[in-house]
C-alpha cells in the first residue's frame, strides 16, 4: 500500500498511537489523531505538531469523515459506538501491530498469546533466539514495545531476515487482516477481559486470530494440557503444521521423560536447569523451546538460554526477605486463572493481597485454591467485593496498597509469605501493572 498522501486516523495515543504516527509520518501520510486527553494534557503535543497531525477529540463527528485506513490503540474497545461506526462505513480498522506488518520487508515473527505466561514465554524465546541470532532479534508487542518502534529502530522497511520474539494480546489480535507469523501459539485459555470483548466465547475466539493466516511450513504449538485450547483449535482448525506438547502426557510430539524435555524427538534439556518454580513454568519453557527449534536453534544454545534464565519482573518476582517473611511481587497476575498459578507455588503461609479495578471475574473457582492462604487482604476499587466472594468475614478490607502492605505485616511470621497478586487489572488507582508493581516493592523495600 502506498501511504503517499492517504488519509490515516490514528485513534488513541499512548506508545502504540505514537509508534504508529511515526511510521506513517516516514510513509507520507496525511495524520489525524483522535485523542481523549485534552490538547493540552499531550505530553507530546509539540512532536505532533512539528509532525502536522490534526488533533482532535473522540465526539461522532469525527468518525463520520471520510479515512483511508484507521489505526486503532488496542485499548480503545472495538465495541464502541465509534469503532462500530467505522465499520459500517466500510473503513479498514486495524492496529499498530498489523500497521508494521504491512509495511515492514519479510522477517521471521514469532507470536505468544494466551491468557497467562505470555511476558516469561515470550521473554525467553527471546533470550534463546538472541543467542541464535544476535543483533537481528527483537522483543516487542504487548509486552511493552511497540513494533512499529522495532520498524523504526532498526530499518525493518528496508531490511529483512529479523527475528521478532512478539507477545501479541488479544486487544491486539481483534483486528489483525494480513498478519501471518512463521511460528507461534496460545498459551493456555482461561476467563478474562469479559468487560472488553463481551463475553468469554468472543475473547477465546480473539485469541485464535494469532494462527488464521499461518500455512504451510508455518508451525503453531499446540498445549495438549489446555482442554479449552484444544476445543478452540478444534472449532477454528490451524491450516499449518503442529506440533504438540504436553507435560503430563508422553504421547504427545513434546514431553518430559525422565527428568528432560523432550522435543521432536531430542532430549533437549534436564528440568532440573531450569531456575523458574512452579509447573506452569515447565509449561512455559516448553513452549518456548519448541517455537525456537522451529526456527532451527541448536540444542546447546537453548540449554544455555534456558539454564541462565531467571523470569521477568511482576510475575510471582521475589522482592525481599525480612524476618524470614518473604515478599512476592505478583501485579501481573490481573485475571483469576495467574492468581492460582502463583499461589500453586507457595506450600502454605501466604498473606493474599487482592484488589485493583472491577473486572467483573468470578472467585468461585479460585476459592478451591486457598489451602496455602493464610489471610486474604483486599485493596482498591473492587477489594470488598473480592474478600467477600473468597473469604467472607474473615478477610481484612483496606483502601490502598501501603495499608495493605502495613496489616499483612502485622499478620505475618516468620516463614510466611506476602504475596501480591490482585486477580485483576490496575486501572482504578495505577496507570499499569508495572506501576503497581514498582509500588509494591517501593513499600517492601521501605519496610
């Protein structure tokens, strides 16, 4: 497509808004962007301007004229009144993600959704294949760095033959038209985002979007243990090759026997190098083990990669010891299904700390997962609602974090566990998981 004089709408801003402008700048197009901050609360507002993007607000007004193309940020709900206006005028409407791909020579991309263990997964896909394949491998997508920043950064329009490690969510995958990775997978599908996609059949339908242009020699890896997965594979069928795996079962193309991971037929690695806890760890290291020999890394490498890999920051990430009370940052455990992963990794003594924005999600079956817990803590906007659903009266109701932090001090023992991981998002009192993570610590570390 050539971009010379088109019209774009941008719609929202954020990283991926302005990842996006940038490279339609290089393009030659005409900008629009439609914010909902205030010119005035841009932070950006002079990069703009010196780019001549028209700024204007998110009234109807504006999604009644006339646009070649809509780049839409994936947190701006594909239900709204004004996305569906867009798409009864026949405009395309896609996002930053899809922007890249169209515009960017062939590269090798590698895409991880699912609702839990994308950020570790793809994470150490990445570190595997940056050993493979130094100075051409990227890591980008929901995992903070858009990829229109990655086309930008490193001549994507004019080079080819990279390696993109991309987490991809499915906010993201909801308006995917050509996008086609080599190698790529769900992770897991478990109850998430309701609030945004309308309900859990459309969210678990998103997620197979990552696989609906795969052919061929493409290779999608297909979790064997996932039951949801399986159906939704069944039901959307992968029109490329397969490849299996399983930690439980043997018979499956992927496994563990006697000790290793087995993939393809190699006995690539010994779990015992593997530094990450918890089983759904197993999982992720699987899986990225198999999407790198996918790509042909060497077994050496991949031993090396995965033996020196601690995990990412927010995910179940040790914080502090004091008193022989550990402190677990968890913020990126925003759905249910993350929260009793991170609490399958603690034997008993934990001090839960719960709370964020109303999502909506049930307790009911993370209430079968308490045994380890201690005492339930909840904080913020839906941490009533949250303690009454787990625990009745027997948990403790705060207004915010610090408070939350400062009464499971009081609780705690030595060889107890405080353990932040609020089974839902951040938005009423943090800009992201990151920020209330880096909270978390900040009040750990102050102790």
């Amino acid at each position: 497509m050539d971009f010379t004089g088109k019209k774009v709408l941008v719609v929202g801003l954020a990283r991926s808004g302005m990842a996006a402008i940038k490279v339609l700048k290089k393009l030659g197009a005409e900008i629009t962007l439609s914010e909902s901050k205030k010119k005035e609360d841009i932070k950006e507002i002079d990069f703009l301007n010196e780019y001549g993007v028209e700024i204007t607000d998110q009234s109807m007004a504006v999604f009644e004229r006339d646009f070649d193309l809509v780049v839409k940020n994936p947190g701006v709900p594909f239900r709204s009144p004004m996305i569906q206006r867009l798409y009864e005028r026949n405009i395309p409407v896609i996002t930053e993600i899809e922007l890249a791909y169209m515009v960017s020579k062939p590269q090798h991309y590698i895409a991880i959704t699912g609702t839990n263990g994308k950020t570790t997964t793809t994470t150490l896909v990445y570190e595997i294949l940056s050993r493979a394949f130094p100075n051409i491998t990227h890591l980008c997508g929901n995992i903070g760095t858009p990829l229109c920043d990655i086309v930008m950064e490193n001549g994507l329009m004019e080079n080819e033959g990279h390696y993109i490690a991309l987490e991809i969510s499915n906010f993201q995958l909801v308006n995917i038209d050509k996008f086609r990775p080599e190698a790529a997978t769900i992770i897991n599908l478990t109850p998430d985002h309701v609030d945004f996609m309308g309900g859990l059949d459309a969210y678990y339908k998103s997620k197979t979007e990552v696989y609906r242009n795969m052919q061929g020699s493409d290779v999608f890896v297909l979790n064997n243990d996932d039951n949801l997965v399986k159906e939704y594979t069944d039901r959307y069928p992968v029109n490329c090759e397969i490849n299996s795996f399983s930690i439980d079962d043997e018979n499956a193309e992927n496994f563990i026997k006697d000790g290793y991971m087995w993939v393809k037929g190699e006995k690539v690695i010994s779990v015992d190098d593997v530094k990450l806890v918890g089983k759904h760890n197993l999982q992720n290291v699987m899986i990225a083990i198999s999407l790198a020999k996918a790509e042909g890394v060497s077994n050496e490498i991949i031993k090396d990669a995965v033996s020196s890999f601690s995990g990412v920051e927010h995910r179940i990430e040790f914080v502090r010891e004091i008193d022989g009370i550990r402190y677990y940052n968890d913020s990126k455990g925003t759905n249910t299904d993350a929260t009793i992963i991170a609490l399958k990794s603690f034997p008993k003594g934990v001090i839960l700390l719960v709370g964020g924005f109303e999502k909506g999600l049930s307790m009911d079956e993370m209430k079968k997962h308490l045994g380890c817990v201690k005492k339930v803590i909840g904080f913020g906007a839906c941490g009533p609602r949250l303690v009454k659903d787990l625990v009745g009266d027997d948990g403790i109701v705060v207004s915010d974090l610090n408070e939350a932090v400062a009464e499971a001090n009081k609780i705690a023992e030595s060889g107890d566990t405080v353990l932040l991981s609020p089974t839902t998002s951040s938005f009423d009192q943090y800009t992201c998981f990151e920020e209330r993570g880096e909270h978390f610590k900040k009040i750990v570390n102050s102790l």
